[in-house]
C-alpha cells in the first residue's frame, strides 16, 4: 500500500544516510590510526586520548541509531508480512 512505499522510501533514505555515516567513520578511524605516531610525546598523547574519546563517542552515537534504525526496519517488515498473510487470507475465502 501507500503506507508501506511511504515507509520504505523513508527507511531506504535513512540506510542510505547511516551508511554514508559509516563510511565517514571508517576513513576517520583510518585517519586516526595513521596519525597515530604523531602522538608520541606526553602532551600530545593526552590530546590523541581525547580524540580516541570523541571518536569513541561518534561511534557509540551511531551504534545506538543503527540499533534502532534496524528495529525500526523488522516493525516495517512485521507489519507487511502480516498485511501480505492477511491479504492471503482474503483471496482464500473469495476463492472458497
């Protein structure tokens, strides 16, 4: 139905957008990891211990969005499963 495309548009967009998080993501951990030697005296390895920190927090925050995000998509194909088993159920009677 409307709703359901309406659903899916809004969860296709919303994977799309996770996604491109992720990517951003990765090539920051790459970026970090290859910056890491730059780190090597006390000071500046307090400032990298912030930086693993923040980006820890990064991916905490987008660990928790896609939890939901993936819970938000098994209630979407909840939902169309039983509207397609319910819509069988129809056909079955008119047939019968």
């Amino acid at each position: 139905t409307d709703d359901f495309s309406e659903t899916k548009k809004r969860l296709d967009h919303k994977n799309e957008k996770l996604e491109a998080e992720y990517r951003a993501l990765m090539e920051e951990k790459k970026e970090i990891a290859k910056n890491k030697n730059k780190y090597r005296s006390k000071s500046r390895a307090k400032k990298y211990n912030k930086v693993i920190l923040k980006f820890n927090d990064k991916i905490e925050d987008y660990e928790r969005r896609k939890k939901l995000f993936n819970e938000e998509v098994e209630n979407y194909n909840k939902r169309v499963e039983k509207s397609y088993k319910n819509e069988l159920e129809k056909r079955k009677k008119r047939i019968e």
